[in-house]
C-alpha cells in the first residue's frame, strides 16, 4: 500500500423547523435564527464524502462550540485515523475562520484496527464525525459568519487514491446570548463514539517511569489496546505484559523521547486506550505532558 431527489427544499425547511422546537430560543436572540449551513467546493473525489455542521444553533460571546466534520467513505473503501498505523497518512482538517475565533486540535472517534499485509493499520470504514473545537471572540455582532473548512484524506481498497472537500459552514452570531446545543440523535451518536478523558475511568492514570508510560484503570472488558499518536520526537514500542489484578490493571508501554530533535522544553504525548473490539465500545483518551527537565 501506498502512501499514499426528493424535494430537498422542502426536506431543510422541515429539519430547520424541527430543530428550532428542540432548542428553543431565548429572550434576545434573532427571531428568525437560519440553522448552520454548509456548502460544498470544488470536486468531491477521492472515494469519501464530507459534510460539516455544528453542534449549536448560534454561537455567542466567548462560547466555545464544535465544528463537526462527517465524512463518509464509498463502500469497500476506508479511511485512516491520526495515527494511520503501519501504513497509509493521516485524515486532516484545516479551518479558515474570522479573526478572532479560535480553533482547537480535532477530536477523532475511535478507529477500528485492521490487518493489512504491511501491518495493523487505525481508520474508518463506515461514516465517521470528526469534532473541532472552536472559541468565539469576546465581542460579536448580530449577523453570520463563514468557515472554510478543508478536509484531506487517503482511501485504499485494492488501490488508495488521495481525497479532499472544501466545505463553506454559515454560523449565525448573537452579541448578547450564547447559542443552545443541539440535541439531535445524529448528534448524540456522534459524540458517543468520542473517546471520552481518562480521568472518567475508574481509577484512570497515567505516569512516565523512565522510558516507560505506564496507563492503568479498572475494568473487566477485554482486550485492552493502546495505540499511540507517533510524532517527530517520540516513537512507541510494543507495549509489554499486562499487569492484571481481579478488575484492575496497568499497561506498560515504551515510549522514545527525542527532546533533542523537538528543541522544545515541554512534550505531548498522546494515544488513545481501547476497551473491546466493537465500534462503539468504550475509549479514553490518553494526553500527557512531559518536562525535559523531569527526564534528565
């Protein structure tokens, strides 16, 4: 492997509506609110398709939201997680958005392993929401706003081919209110196969002993997988035995740190703890931040 209709006018007026009754709308917000829309260009190629929305009706002073990319691969092919594994390179997301608004690092859902001749490999073969943060400006006009977002993949079957979608999402702003969230079911099966922090485990922790990342919990489902986002300075080796103990256990994995080749004083290390095989089965994420002068 290489690196490689029906009446839809009426159908968005219907789903505007409906999402306008389960949100409300509060005293002093626009009365006629336009849902989040989102418009494609360019070509749409690359066997995957992507659509983009948020998770609030509006977004108001200093409100922190997400920009939601849904990207669906063609049937038979799949796309790859952050951390592509053996082979193939990483879905990204790049966001043009108004001054003054910040994005945040996009928050994957859990990826399925597969097995490819040169290795496990980490992504998606069905459709996958992809969550990007973003915090508003402290000062907002009543209107709307614009964000580009740009989303590159790589999707193998027996061949892979290199893909990519540039979205137009329209936010509306409110200066004096921030906006409700959405509580749709597509919504709320997105953010269910979000890994969820650590630190909601039982028992959850995580600590670096020498050359070792040590990442334990209690639970009773099985396996237990770690799968590292590698980055220029740190590489993972294969984790070692499981120490297991009734329901509790800890997870040692190697970890290589290059301070040297980062020139930087302080380093994320990042992964995500799988529990189970299916799709939807619990994930934690994994983040830690390390001192060079912890490591001397």
């Amino acid at each position: 492997m290489f690196y490689a209709p029906i009446h839809t006018f009426t159908i968005l007026i219907v789903v505007g509506l409906l999402l306008h009754a389960t949100t409300g709308v509060q005293p002093g917000a626009p009365p006629n609110t336009p849902p989040p829309t989102t418009n494609i260009a360019g070509k749409e190629n690359g066997h995957a398709t992507v659509e983009v929305r948020t998770d609030v009706g509006w977004v108001g002073t200093l409100q922190t939201f997400h920009v939601i990319a849904y990207i669906t691969p063609d049937a038979g092919w799949h796309l790859y997680w952050k951390n592509p594994g053996a082979s193939g390179a990483p879905t990204e997301i790049q966001m043009s958005v108004p001054d003054g608004f910040v994005v945040g690092d996009p928050i994957f859902p859990r990826p399925t392993v597969f097995h490819e001749e040169e290795g496990q490999t980490y992504g998606y073969d069905k459709p996958a929401a992809i969550f990007i943060p973003v915090t508003a400006p402290n000062t907002l006009s009543d209107g709307q706003v614009d964000f580009k977002i740009t989303t590159t993949w790589l999707a193998c079957k027996k061949t892979c081919v290199m893909g990519e979608q540039e979205n137009t999402l329209t936010i509306s702003t409110n200066s004096m209110h921030q906006g409700p969230l959405h509580k749709d079911l597509r919504l709320s099966q997105w953010s269910a196969a979000l890994p969820r922090p650590l630190d909601d485990l039982e028992g959850g922790a995580i600590v670096l002993v020498g050359n070792t990342l040590h990442i334990s919990g209690e639970t009773k489902m099985r396996p237990i997988r770690f799968l590292g986002v590698e980055q220029k300075g740190v590489q993972f080796g294969i984790p070692a035995q499981m120490v297991v103990n009734s329901g509790a256990f800890r997870l040692p994995v190697p970890v290589f740190i290059d301070f040297e080749s980062l020139k930087e004083e302080t380093i994320i290390i990042e992964g995500i703890l799988l529990f189970g095989r299916k799709s939807d089965d619990p994930s934690y994420v994994v983040h830690l931040s390390v001192d060079s002068n912890s490591q001397q």
